[in-house]
C-alpha cells in the first residue's frame, strides 16, 4: 500500500498507486518521494527529492526541487530539477533537465540539458547540451552542444555537426552514423565517417565538429539528414512501448549504420 503523508510519499515493491504524486499544501513541497521496485505511479510525481528504484514506472514526469536519482526506471514523460540528476539503467520518454547531470547506461527520447553533463554508455534522441562542461563517453546522441569545455571519448552522433564554445578534448574521433553510404574525402576504410581535430572549424566564438567540407555530395547528405529528421520525431513520439525499449530498437527505428556503434559494443 502506498503510504502519502505529508512528510513522506513511498509507493511500495509491486504496489500501483493511481494518481499523481503532487503537493496539494505547502508543507508537503519538500517531501521527499520514493518508489520502491517494480511499482507503478499512474502520473506525474513532484518531491523535494525523488527516488525511482529498479523496474519502477512513472506513467507522467518526474520533478524535484532537491534532486532526483533513477535507478532501474521507466519514465513516460520529462525529468527535471534545479538540482542533481542521477541515473543509472533508466529509459526515459522526454527531456532530461537538472544543473547537474549524470547518465549511465540510459536512453533519452529527448534532449539533455544541464550545467554539467556526463554521459557513459548511453543513447540520447536529441541534443545533449551543457552550458559549462560537457563529458561524453561511449554514447550516442543526435549531435551534443558545449558552452563551454568538452571531454568527448568514443561519441557517435547522428547529425555530422556538433557545436562547441570552450576548450575541446577529443580522446578518440566522433563517429557519423546517421549518413550511410556518402562519399568523404580522406574516408580510407569505408566503415563510419569519423571526424578528429582536423574537422574543427571556427566562426566567430563559435568552434564546430563538423564534416560539410569533406562532404562530397551534398544532396544526398541534405535528403538524408531530411529522412533522419523525421525518424528522430517518430522514436520520440512513439512512446507504446517505451519499457521494452532497447538501444537496438532504437538503431533500427532509426536505420542508423551500426558498424561502429559504441554503446553496442
């Protein structure tokens, strides 16, 4: 049975509690909220924290003033907190927002955004961004945005572009899997376009990853990033299935190369 007091809200292991999880009064909006595994919440869940441990779903998003930490979880809509995010082995169906950001072993039908971003082993369907730094390692997102610095270690994006502002670390090249067959000049091995140090080009206080001037025909890459757009847009509104949802499902709905796909590895 579930137990929401005014000083705690916690949905025990197996349990379903129908309805939101909100403060109705002032005295419960710093009520931390916790589910136990294997439970369910039919709607949006509101605490001063919240923890969501292993298989527990949250049929609506998840918010917090005081930080939220996902272990295990399936969330049907966005993730958001002025303060920590911390996730492990979690799915999420929405944009994931916090100032401070760490992600494992996740996928995100959304964009990421925060101060401080890390992300480690994880695939994220739109942009990861991070207004002061930025860490990415063995993951895939549909192209990444840092403000400032960036530690960037086997990425693989979908679009051949990334922006960067600050100080840049790229430990291994950035992998390009969302264009299939293209010609590239200087792609010796015919496997993914990779791009390295000699593919960042400045524009203003602007610093970009990208891979237009190696690019050979244009149109072709024009109408694929078209058919990347729109595949982008399906996965994340196609949220029936979004449990059982994994990072090859994910590839496939997206007919993204899986070549060289860190995250797979």
């Amino acid at each position: 049975m579930a137990h929401i007091e005014q000083t705690r809200a916690v949905v025990e292991a197996e349990e379903t509690h129908d309805g939101r999880i909100i403060p109705a009064k002032q005295a419960e909006i710093d009520r931390p909220v916790r589910l136990q595994r294997d439970s369910t919440v039919c709607g949006s869940v509101y605490g001063g924290t919240v923890e969501v441990n292993e298989r527990a779903t949250v049929e609506g998003s998840v918010m917090a003033s005081d930080g939220i930490d996902l272990a295990g979880a399936n969330i049907t809509g966005e993730v958001g907190t002025p303060d920590k995010v911390t996730a492990s082995d979690a799915r999420v169906d929405g944009t994931v927002t916090g100032k401070h950001v760490l992600l494992s072993d996740c996928v995100v039908r959304g964009n990421v955004v925060g101060s401080e971003v890390i992300l480690e082993d994880c695939v994220v369907l739109g942009i990861a961004t991070a207004d002061r730094s930025l860490t990415v390692e063995n993951s895939l997102c549909y192209t990444v945005r840092a403000e400032d610095e960036a530690i960037v270690d086997e990425l693989t994006i979908v679009l051949p572009q990334a922006i960067m502002k600050g100080a840049i670390d790229l430990q291994s090249p950035v992998a390009v899997a969302g264009l299939g067959s293209i010609d590239v000049e200087n792609d010796g091995d015919g496997r993914l376009p990779e791009m390295d140090a000699d593919d960042l080009y400045e524009q203003g206080n602007t610093t970009y990853l990208t891979l237009a001037p190696r690019i050979l025909n244009l149109q072709k890459v024009t109408d694929r990033l078209s058919e990347l757009e729109d595949a982008v847009m399906t996965a994340v509104d196609d949220t029936s299935d979004s449990a059982e949802m994994s990072v090859e499902d994910v590839f496939e709905r997206l007919k993204v190369d899986t070549e060289r796909i860190s995250p797979m590895d």
